[in-house]
C-alpha cells in the first residue's frame, strides 16, 4: 500500500513569514500533485510535478519533486491572510487513482 | 468552461436508507473518480469510471458503488447507510484514464443521523 506522509499536520504563522510542508513516501509515484482546499470545498489544484528534481515556482509557492520522485516540499515565501487553508499532496498510484496525504492546516495571521 | 458540479451540495439521511450523489464533469472529460474525505481518514479513493466502466476500485465495501452514462457524468450510490459514513463526498474529472491531472467539483456534504 503506498501511503504519503505529509508535515507538519498544523502551522499557525504570522503574515510575512516563510514556511515549508513536506510530503514523504516511501514509494515510487509517477506524479505528484499539491492541492489548497478551503472548508466545505473541494480541492484546488496547485501543480503537478512529474520529472524528479523538478522546480515549479507559483507567485509566491516554490514546489520540489525530489530526485527519486518519493518526496515533495511546497514553501510559501511571506505568507498572506488568504493563503490560509488546507494544503494536501496526492501521490499518482496509477489509474487516476490519487494517493493523499493527510494534509497541512495553514492558518496566517494578520 | 464550467468546472466539475456534484448535486446535491448537502445531504441528511438516516441509518439504513440509501443515497444517489451525482457529479458532472467538465466538458470533454470523460474519466471521473469518486473520493471520500472525513477528518479522521482524510481523502480516500473510492474508485474511478472510463468509458462506462468501472477501471479502478479502493478499499471500500460494497455497499458503496457507482455507474457512468455514455455522456460521462456519474452517480454513486452508498446503500444501508452507517453513522461512519458521514462524509464530504468529492468527484473528479480528468481527460481520460491513466495518469492525468484530476479537477475536484466542491463535494456532497453527507450527514447520517
């Protein structure tokens, strides 16, 4: 079963402050896709990071696909108000079966 | 071009009966995945239909099932309902099946009582 863990599962920064959330796995995904979903919505996508070692950059998001394509980062540089919200990665098993990590609750505070 | 629609958007219902969500995709898409999201398991795949057919399944008994017309929306249907399966229930479309990008509709919020 390929699982994805993801961290931290809270943060609570101030406005203007960087962070990071990692998404781990011990398998092997063809791709990997980081999704923003505020309550009561469904999820939106961010990106997708297909070729190991790949960079995407979004405004202020930087996404990584590690180099064996087992792990992700997304940071946020100066967070705002209204990048507040769920933060999930979903790993691509095969299928458009999408494998989640449990998720990251964001929450910046002006 | 409009984005993935699930009706109905809230859902109360109680131990025992039976429900029918139905999920729209975009135009054009004719792959739709069905996924369940509680706080305690998160998002969890149900399973996928292309081209009428069920391609994928997740771990879910079988009281939970699905179909797809010939113009690709979908409707799944949880039989016998159970307090647990209380649940924001999430459709997606993607171009076709195999690896591509899926677009989430806003979710079936279902209460059982």
């Amino acid at each position: 079963t390929q699982l994805l863990e993801q961290s931290p599962q809270f943060l609570s920064i101030q406005e203007g402050e960087n962070l990071t959330v990692y998404c781990n796995s011990s398998s092997v995904f063809s791709s990997l896709q980081w999704y923003r979903q505020e309550p009561g919505e469904g999820p939106v996508l961010l990106v997708t990071v297909v070729t190991g070692g790949e960079v995407k950059k979004l405004k202020r998001l930087t996404f990584q696909f590690g180099d064996a394509r087992k792990d992700s980062s997304l940071h946020i540089t100066a967070a705002q108000p209204g990048d507040t919200g769920l933060y999930l990665c979903a790993g691509d098993s095969g299928g458009n079966k999408l494998v989640f990590g449990a998720g990251t609750i964001l929450r910046v505070k002006s | 071009k409009a984005g993935v629609t699930q009706t109905p958007r809230y859902l109360i219902k109680t131990r025992g009966q039976q429900v029918t969500l139905s999920c729209s995709p975009i135009s054009g898409h004719r792959s739709v995945s069905w996924y369940q999201q509680t706080p305690g398991q998160g998002l969890q795949f149900l399973f996928e239909y292309f081209s009428e057919t069920q391609r994928n399944k997740g771990n879910f008994p079988g009281r939970f099932s699905g179909r797809q017309f010939s113009n690709s929306r979908s409707e799944m249907n949880v039989s016998t309902l159970e307090l647990g399966d209380s649940a924001l229930y999430l459709c997606a479309s993607s171009l076709d099946h195999g690896t591509d990008t899926q677009y989430f509709g806003p979710g079936t919020r279902l209460t059982v009582l």
